[in-house]
C-alpha cells in the first residue's frame, strides 16, 4: 500500500497538519477522524493549517476527503487554510475550482502574514 503519514504541531494557537505522502481512497477514513480528533482535543484553536509540502498525489477520493473536512471545519466555525501546495496538485485544485472555496497560500509563512 502506497504510505500517507501525517503529524502536527500547535504553533500561535493553529494546528499545522503536514501530510507526505499519497491522500487516496485507502487513507481518507483515517485521516478525517485524525483532524477531528485534533479539533475537539484542541478546541479553543479556530483556525487548521494543512501543509502540503510532501504530498506527491491525491486521487478524487482524497478531493473529497478535504471537502469533507472542510466543511466540517467550516460548520464548527474553523477555518481551514492550505498551504506549499505542488503545481500538480494546485493544478487539480484549480480545475475543478476548489481554489475558489480553499484558502490556498504559497507557504506557511505567508499564512502568518494574515492570521
């Protein structure tokens, strides 16, 4: 099986979540209950970073995993904002105008400019 690790950290009260490797139908399950665990361990954080500079792939179940969060995030009122992104993937994003919903950033730093 192709490997998708995950971990965080909590820096200035947001959870960053890096992701490396492949986000497919096989990780999806566990990685939303990962992040919704995170949330309500954490609860007083309002705003979720995912930094996507080790993701190499997602396929169109792994779209829809980040739908999924993101709008459970977004009915708890937390914001969920992405970040390092590849230019395969922002590609993907773009096509299907996932760009126009997702608050997508070019780092992480960029990310601390606004928030």
């Amino acid at each position: 099986m192709i490997h998708f690790k995950y971990d965080y950290n909590i820096v200035n009260n947001k959870i960053i979540i890096n992701i490396n490797g492949d986000l497919n139908t096989y990780h999806c399950e566990k990685f939303k209950t990962f992040i919704y665990d995170l949330i309500y361990k954490f609860d007083d954080n309002k705003i979720v970073i995912i930094n996507m500079a080790k993701l190499d792939y997602i396929d169109s179940s792994g779209v829809g995993c980040l739908i999924a969060i993101y709008k459970h995030l977004k009915n708890l009122d937390i914001k969920m904002l992405i970040c390092n992104v590849c230019k395969n993937i922002l590609h993907i994003f773009t096509t299907i105008n996932l760009d126009k919903i997702f608050e997508i950033y070019l780092t992480e730093e960029d990310i601390y400019k606004y928030y």
